[in-house]
C-alpha cells in the first residue's frame, strides 16, 4: 500500500496531483459503490439519506465499508495512465488526491503502482473543491504543485496550482482551463455521446420486437390496418422498455462486464458513459414505455407489465441459476409474441406458442453456450455471474440442440393438423418450411460451436446472410401455402 504521508521534495520535478473521479478513471467511485449496494443489498440504499445528512464524507466512508470494489476492474484512462508513468519515469513525483473515500483511493493507488502519496476523504473532511485546493496548498504551497483534473469543481485547484492537466474535461471547462491557467497537457474527450447512449439504449436489440407481429402474421390477419397501427405503438413500448432494462442490467452486471472480452466494451463498463445518468434515464425510459403501452389496451399493458417484472427478476436474480436463467429468456422472448396476439385481440393457438416456447429455449442455450465457449477459450473456468463452468459445454449443447429440434418437430405436427386445411390452400407446400427450419437450427449451433455466435442469437440471425436466406425461404413456403399455386 503507497504511504500515506510524505514530505515535499524540495527539489526535482514539481509534483503532480491527480484526481481520481472521471480523470484517472472513466468513473465515479460514489456512484459505483452506490449502484453495488443496490445490487446486493437493496434495503440497505434506503438509508442513504440518512447517511448523507452526517455529511458527504460520512456517506463515502459508510458505502466504502459496505461494498467491496476490485480496483483492477476499473475503467482506467490508459493514455492519461501511461503519460503519468512516463512522468514516474522522468523522476517526478505522483500524489493521488480525490474525493473519494481512503479505502478506495489507496486500491487503486495501489493498482496502479505509480503514485508515491494518497490524499482522500476520511469520513470527515470531503476532500473536493475548494478543500482540495487548502489541502494541497497547505502541503506545497500556491503554484508548489501541477494538477490533473477534469471538472468545473476542478478549477477551484487549478486556481492554485503552477499547471493545469485536463483530462477528458466538458467543453466549458476546457474552455476556461485554457483561457484561465497555464495548461500543460489536455487529453480530450472521446466524443460520439448520441453513438454512444444508442449502444448503450440498444436500439439494435430492439428487432427483437418484431416477434409482436407474429400472432398477426400467423392468423392471415396482415391486411388489417388498425392492428398495424396498434402493433407499432406495441412495439415501441416494448422497445422503450426493453431499454430501460437493458441499462437497468449493464449498471447491475459492471463488474461482471469487465471481465468479459466483449460486454467490457459497453458504455458504462467503460466508463465512456456516467453511471449517475444510466440510473437517471432507465424511470424516464419506463415511464415512456407504459405511456407508448396505454393507447394499445389493458390487456397489452398487463403483459408489457408482466415483462418488465419478469426481466428485472432476471437480471436481479434469475440469471443467477443455472437453467432458469434458459427457461427465463426463453420465456421473454415468448412473451413478446403473447404480447402482440393481446395488441390486437387474436387467440394464441397452442401451435404457436409451443413452438415459440422450443425455438426461443433453444436461442437461449445458444446465447449462454456461446458466453461459456468464449470464456472457455480465454482459459476461464467459469463464467463470472453466472452458475455456470465451462465444462458445462457439452449439457447446455445438447439441451438446446434438442429444444431447437422440438421446435421443428412442434411445426411439422402443426402443419399436419386439420386446422391448417382452414388457413392454407396448399398445406403440402407449407411443409417446406420443416427442413429450412432443421437447417437453420442446425446452423446457428454449428456457428456457436465454431465460435462465431454473437451474445445474442437473434441479433445475429438479424444480421447473418444465410440465416436472412433461411428466412426469406421460409416466408416463400409459407406464402405459397397460403396463396397456392396454378398450373
């Protein structure tokens, strides 16, 4: 653990300060530690007001001593990182002061292993702003120090400081670091925040939706214009809330994330977006999605309800058990076709949903056999977060392989119903969607036993060319069945 006191040099290379929060990391450790208290014990955040009124500091050490955050895990700024160790390097000296909490601070002091002084809140004092700046006066005297910083709270330090370091900073603050201090180096910001909610809103995920116009499609009722008009106000309440689940998860699975390969790259595990605005917009979200739901009936509103609380059971808990979490996700992508039939007040068929229930079982395997490939691959043991081992595999393989293929034998058996006599005028070409759908189970398992399967099935089903020609062919057989054929 780096020292926690240390005497000015009084010569040699002026120091440099480095703040913690949104400089040296992507993050801000009070709303880390806060969303991980919420995760595991949510009760408990309900005491945060009271915490608070004993003082910011006293909040900071209270969530400090109640959740344990892995510093190796943290999105650090790697360029600014590797300019402080060249300026390790040239003999200068590195002092960590920040605002957050000593517990955390000499974690990721220690982590880093290039500062030769920690300065932080003590449950007493919250060391920010203008207290900063007494502090490191105090120790170096006005102009006895450089700093690094990134927020309008920072330019009470700058005010005393020899050289101003911004990093990552606002517009407005680099503006005015620039027209008021000496800057010795900036490091700018990413940029790109509209690409950067979209993937962090995952519009992408929202074709998912589509299956709510399934039951239209399946009850020869697409010529029905006011259903169109109640699906697409249906969907875009699913979407609404799909997203505000969505960001609801990644806050809940940060750590997690960072341990994976690709999820490691989403916006709040990378600190690219602020935590404290993913726990803002997932109400707006949710509020926006039940106000897109009303227009479309009551009983579409019960089942969107139903989907909300079901997906946050999921990423509360349910992802937590082995084969729930499978049966779960296939369950939401059922309800999403369930949904749809209530838009619109169609009757499920049993076919239907039988079917749905295989099919959707077996993307789920799927999506969790390709997490446990890839980790497996990286010489993982386990999958973090999930009640998973990699030796897994071969079980959760043959499940889906076997639900994927029930599915297809669901369909066959529908097809040679006598309900289909009702609907198709030529039920014999129906059946060639029997083997288009063997061959397109067959192949998103071969792509997910090669490696080559994305998180999420459907999303590369989406995406995949011969699964976009299975599908095609699909609809053809289909439509064919329907309409016949002359000869």
């Amino acid at each position: 653990m780096p020292p926690t006191t240390a005497a000015a040099s009084p010569s040699g290379p002026i120091p440099l300060v480095v703040d913690l929060d949104g400089t040296l990391i992507r993050t801000d450790m009070l709303h880390e530690s806060s969303v991980q208290l919420f995760r595991s014990s949510p009760l408990a955040t309900l005491r945060l007001p009271l915490w608070l009124r004993e003082g910011k500091a006293a909040l900071k050490r209270r969530l400090a001593e109640r959740t344990r955050l892995d510093a190796t895990l943290l999105p650090y700024n790697e360029e600014f990182l590797a300019w402080l160790r060249e300026q390790r390097e040239a003999g200068r000296r590195l002092i960590l002061c920040t605002a957050s909490d000593h517990q955390f601070a000499h974690a990721v002091a220690e982590h880093c292993g290039v500062f030769d002084d920690v300065m932080a809140s003590d449950g007493v004092t919250n060391l920010d702003g203008e207290r900063k700046a007494q502090a490191l006066v105090g120790r170096f005297g006005a102009g006895g120090f450089d700093y690094a910083g990134n927020a309008r709270v920072d330019l009470h330090v700058w005010q005393h400081a020899r050289q101003a370091v911004v990093v990552e900073a606002p517009s407005a603050v680099s503006a005015r670091a620039r027209a008021e201090f000496q800057v010795e180096k900036e490091f700018p910001p990413a940029g790109r925040r509209a690409r950067t909610w979209l993937r962090a809103l995952r519009v992408h995920q929202w074709l998912k939706n589509l299956l709510l116009f399934a039951p239209l499609f399946a009850a020869h009722q697409i010529h029905d214009l006011g259903a169109w008009f109640d699906l697409l106000l249906a969907f875009v309440a699913f979407s609404l809330c799909a997203s505000s689940v969505y960001v609801a998860n990644d806050l809940m699975d940060l750590e997690s994330d960072r341990q994976h390969p690709r999820k490691r790259l989403r916006p709040f595990a990378a600190g690219t977006l602020p935590v404290w605005q993913g726990v803002a917009v997932v109400p707006v979200l949710a509020a926006a999605s039940l106000a897109a739901a009303l227009p479309a009936g009551g009983a579409f509103v019960g089942w969107l309800g139903v989907y909300f609380g079901l997906t946050w059971a999921y990423s509360w808990w349910l992802k937590r058990v082995a084969i729930v979490d499978c049966l779960t996700l296939a369950g939401l992508y059922t309800l999403r076709v369930v949904a749809g039939a209530a838009a619109v007040g169609l009757t499920l068929s049993f076919w239907l949903l039988a079917f749905s229930v295989f099919l959707f079982l077996s993307l789920a395997f799927v999506k969790r056999f390709a997490e446990l490939h890839m980790q497996h691959s990286s010489g993982q043991t386990r999958a973090h977060g999930r009640a998973y081992l990699t030796t897994d595999l071969p079980l959760v393989q043959t499940l889906g392989v076997v639900s994927g293929y029930t599915a297809c034998v669901v369909l066959a058996l529908y097809l040679n119903h006598e309900s289909v006599q009702l609907l198709y005028r030529a039920p014999y070409l129906a059946w060639g969607t029997v083997p288009v759908m063997v061959f397109w189970v067959s192949w998103m398992w071969l792509r997910a036993a090669r490696g080559q399967m994305h998180d999420d099935p459907l999303v590369f089903a989406f995406k995949d060319p011969a699964s976009i020609v299975a599908g095609v062919v699909f609809g053809v057989f289909l439509l064919l069945g329907s309409v016949g054929l002359s000869w």
